[in-house]
C-alpha cells in the first residue's frame, strides 16, 4: 500500500470518514459499552471490505486509527469534562461539521466506557506520519511544531524537523503555551 500516492491518500481518508460514521451508526442503535464500540468498529472494518472500499490490511489500519481518536476523545472528555472543540483545538467552522458531530457523538456515547477499553496499539495517543487522523491538532514530539487538520487527513512527517512522532494537543495545553 503507497500512502505517498494521492488516490490511495484520499481513499483512505474517506475510508476514516466512513467508517466513523459506521461506529456511530452503530452505537446509536446497539448501546456504548466497550463491547459495543469493539462490535461496531469490527463490523465497519468488515463492511468496508465487503463493499471493497479497502483491503483487509487498509481496513485493520483505518480501523485502528479510528480507535485510536475515539479513545483520545473519549479519555480527553473524561479527565476535563471540556467539550469535543476543545480537544479538537480548532474553531467549529473551520471543520467539517458532518464530521465533528460523528466525532462527537461516538466519543460522547462511550467517553466513560473508553477509559476502560484495551488499547491495542503499543503506544496509547501516538500518532505517527503516514496514519489518518480526525481534525484537529497535533504537536512534534521532536520540535513541537503543529500540524492542524480541518478534516480527516494523512499525517505527513513535520515540516519543520521532519519528525515522524506526535501527539495530540488540546485547546488548553496550546493556550497554556501562548500566555
């Protein structure tokens, strides 16, 4: 898979858009317990293959990905009790609101349940170039530098370091930065 070849790019951000979409669908009818977040992140990574927008391989990581932010939303709204713009750390008409209210209501419906969920990556709330991620902000963890992404995007290596590690920055953590 060539994440540096644009149609694989934007296939696979739509693959995130779609399949957040999925999980929320999901979520509203089924319930929000972990089990139902893991039962209808698995079922949109299946039906993405059926559908054959996306390999095997390309559904595992979008599916990942998409654990990964909903598990940043739902941890970031718990410890703050801040609203979803805030761990966004972007201003709601920038975004695409489709796509912040998919968001939000899949982090909302399991923000408790996903303190508990079993993060399976290795590294919890890392985000790496060449991943998808939601929108919002994302710091180097070299230099510090910001990447800001107003929807569903690949993350490419810093501009400034060309550092391929970062993590997510939210509204108060940058404010703190700038007082």
């Amino acid at each position: 898979m060539d994440t540096h070849d644009p149609n694989t790019r934007a296939r696979l951000e739509q693959a995130y858009e779609n399949m957040v979409e999925r999980v929320r669908a999901f979520l509203d009818r089924a319930g929000h317990s972990v089990e139902d977040m893991q039962k209808g992140l698995s079922q949109a990574r299946d039906t993405a293959v059926e559908l054959g927008e996306l390999s095997r391989q390309e559904a595992d990581l979008v599916s990942a990905w998409v654990r990964r932010d909903l598990h940043d939303a739902g941890e970031y709204l718990e410890r703050t009790g801040h609203e979803l713009r805030d761990w966004l750390h972007m201003d709601l008409e920038l975004l695409e609101h489709s796509l912040l209210d998919l968001i939000g209501r899949a982090a909302d419906q399991t923000r408790l349940e996903l303190l508990k969920f079993e993060e399976q990556a290795t590294h919890t709330g890392e985000y790496r170039s060449g991943e998808v991620t939601g929108p919002g902000t994302l710091e180097c963890s070299t230099c510090g530098a910001l990447l800001r992404f107003q929807q569903a995007g690949h993350i490419p290596p810093c501009p400034t370091c060309h550092g391929t590690y970062f993590r997510r920055k939210s509204r108060e953590e940058q404010q703190g930065t700038d007082a």
